[in-house]
C-alpha cells in the first residue's frame, strides 16, 4: 500500500510540474537576447500549439512594438485579438473539466483589455480612430465581468 501511495504521489507531482509548464518563456528569451530574441523564437508559429499561439502572438506584438514594427505588431495584436473574441476555446465547460494546460489560452480579462489597448494605440497613430475608439471600448468591456458582483469592473483604469 506504502508504495502505491508513494507511486500515486509522484505520479500527482509530475502532473503538476508538467501541467504548470508554460508554452513559452518570454522573460527567458529577453533576457537572453531581448526583444529581437523573442521575434526570432516565435518567427514560425506552427512550432507552438494551436490552443497557446494567442499567447505567443501576444508575446511576439509586445516585441515587434519595442523594435518599431508596429505594422506588424499589429497583425499579430488582430490575429491574437480574433482567436481570444471569436475563436475555438476553453468555455465554462472545460474550466471545470480540464487542467490549464489542456484549455486553448483565450486570455484572461486583463490580458484580453490590454490586447485591445495595444491594438487600439496602433490604429491611433496609423489616424484610423474609428478602430481605435472601438478598441478602446471593448478594453473597457471585456473586463468588466460581472458588476453586480463587483468582478473585475475595469478596474484598470484609473478612478473618474
């Protein structure tokens, strides 16, 4: 019994070392060779996951912003602002049925707010403020969850 316990444990443990690994460690590559090094990694996507690529993409924009490609960086913004609104993804269902690392990352509030206010910044200085404004409105909403409950409430933003 001793050793199906131990066996059990371990067992638990790798799960939860693997389970708990990230897809890809940015704060790695920057500091091995900074933003330009995250754009080298992540210049093929097939190598990653489909269910993580919106973090990747997520990644590899904040990058492309740092080094001045904002054309791009705003490709990738959209492609990972798409997959997190309209895409395939984890659901109530799946949040309590499976581990984070079986979900698709669909970001949380505060990742999905800020992937539309980075989106939003860029449409602004390419002088598209019609983009710009209805990505700064849904910054706003995506993280508002539920008021009634005082759940996340953009409470980003700083006090009116």
């Amino acid at each position: 019994m001793k050793t199906t316990l131990k066996g059990g444990l371990l067992l638990l443990a790798l799960f939860a070392l693997v389970g708990c690994q990230s897809v890809y460690d940015a704060k790695a590559a920057l500091n091995k060779g900074g933003w330009q090094q995250i754009v080298t990694d992540t210049r093929d996507m097939n190598e990653f996951p489909e269910r993580d690529q919106t973090l990747v993409l997520n990644y590899r924009a904040h990058a492309k912003m740092a080094l001045g490609y904002l054309d791009s960086a705003q490709i990738d913004y959209l492609r990972a602002w798409n997959i997190m609104n309209h895409g395939k993804g984890g659901g109530v269902a799946s949040a309590y049925f499976f581990s984070e690392r079986q979900k698709w990352w669909m970001g949380d509030p505060y990742e999905r707010a800020f992937n539309s206010w980075y989106l939003g910044m860029l449409y602004f200085q390419a002088n598209n403020r019609e983009d710009a404004m209805a990505c700064f409105r849904n910054s706003i909403f995506v993280d508002t969850g539920d008021l009634e409950a005082g759940e996340y409430a953009a409470d980003w933003l700083p006090p009116s």
